[in-house]
C-alpha cells in the first residue's frame, strides 16, 4: 500500500501475497518440532563466539520459531561462565511498542517473569528494567537476496533500526522455505547483518 496516495502498488500487492502464503505454510507445518530443534541447535553454534552479554528477541506468534529456548540456555551458559569469573551476567529482552512513534524498546525477560499484553495483544515483560541490545533477534516472515525480510508490514523493526545509535548487530530467524528469491527491498528497508535457518546461516553466503 502506498501510503501517499492509498493506492496498492504491485510490490505491495507481491509482499501481501507473500506475506499470506508463508505465514498459512508456517502456521500448518507437519514437521515443526524437527525444523524448530535444528534451528535451535543452529542458534546455540552461532552464538558460541558472539561478545554480546544483552540480546533482544521476540515473543513468537502466527507460528513463529521460538528463539526462547535457545537464549536461556545462552544465558544459563553465561551464569556458568560467571561462577568461573569468566563472563558478565547475560541478559535477555523482549520488545514494547512505544506508541508515540511506533518504535520498540527492549525489556528485560526471564522464565516466569511477569507479562502482559501490549495493544496488538502479544505478551511483554511487565514493569521490567529497559535494556539496550548489542545483538537482535529479528522474525522473518520470509527473506531474500542482501539479508533482506519480509515482516508483517508494520515497519516496527525498520523504523527501530533505523533510530538506534550504535546499530546493534541484527539477525534474522526463519525458515528455509522462506526464502524469496525474487524480493527487492524498498528505500526504507534496513538489511540484516545476518539470517539464520534451520538448514544453517542462509545470509551472509558463503
């Protein structure tokens, strides 16, 4: 949708199409616990040498894979690491809607801490301290060439990425079937600097 003229343009028409297609197969996966368990084990190699000791993720929703898992076991690897004195405390966070100007900021979040839900009716820490990701975890509803995503189209993550001085290191998560060749970002599409799938690290190539 072109938001000067309210007029649906034919890129537009291409990621809705998209954007439907996806989020029908993702929701109806027969084999979700075998692509979510080899995602997990992708994400848990590929954070092993990562500095980052405060990650922003997401709460999954609309069939997304679910990263949790994966970052408290990250971060039970950083506690380990402190008893040793060989690390700072590794924290997770979760993102809050500003409503003002449609960014997000990113929440502390721990297994059993408090949630609630935020106007679009997706869970968030409650009253927890605001925290400043190094590295963001980002749901990709498909991806294409350059390590760019396909979102729902709100432009939360675009618009965050574009405000947060210094940029964080910024990857995306989804699976392989995903994958669109034949997308082509627009002006205020931001690039991810890395895209992580169950059959391995889709973007940067290598």
């Amino acid at each position: 949708m072109d938001t000067k003229t309210g007029e649906s343009s034919p890129a537009a028409n291409r990621k809705m199409a998209w954007r439907k297609s996806l989020v029908e197969k993702r929701q109806n996966l027969a084999d979700r616990a075998w692509r979510n368990d080899l995602l997990q084990r992708v994400m848990r190699v590929w954070l092993i040498h990562r500095p980052d000791t405060v990650i922003g993720a997401y709460w999954p929703i609309k069939g997304e894979f679910d990263p949790l898992p994966a970052l408290f076991r990250w971060q039970e690897a950083g506690l380990e690491e402190d008893a040793a004195g060989a690390a700072r405390h590794r924290r997770i966070g979760l993102p809050v809607v500003n409503k003002v100007d449609r960014t997000l900021t990113f929440h502390t979040w721990y297994p059993g801490c408090p949630m609630e839900e935020d106007a679009y009716g997706i869970p968030k820490p409650k009253d927890t301290e605001v925290i400043v990701p190094t590295l963001i975890f980002v749901p990709c509803v498909g991806f294409g060439p350059g390590g760019y995503r396909l979102g729902y189209g709100g432009g939360f993550y675009d618009r965050t990425l574009a405000s947060l001085q210094p940029k964080p290191f910024t990857v995306g998560l989804g699976y392989d079937f995903g994958y669109l060749p034949d997308m082509e970002p627009e002006p205020h599409d931001q690039p991810l600097d890395a895209i992580l799938c169950d059959t391995g690290v889709a973007w940067p190539m290598r």
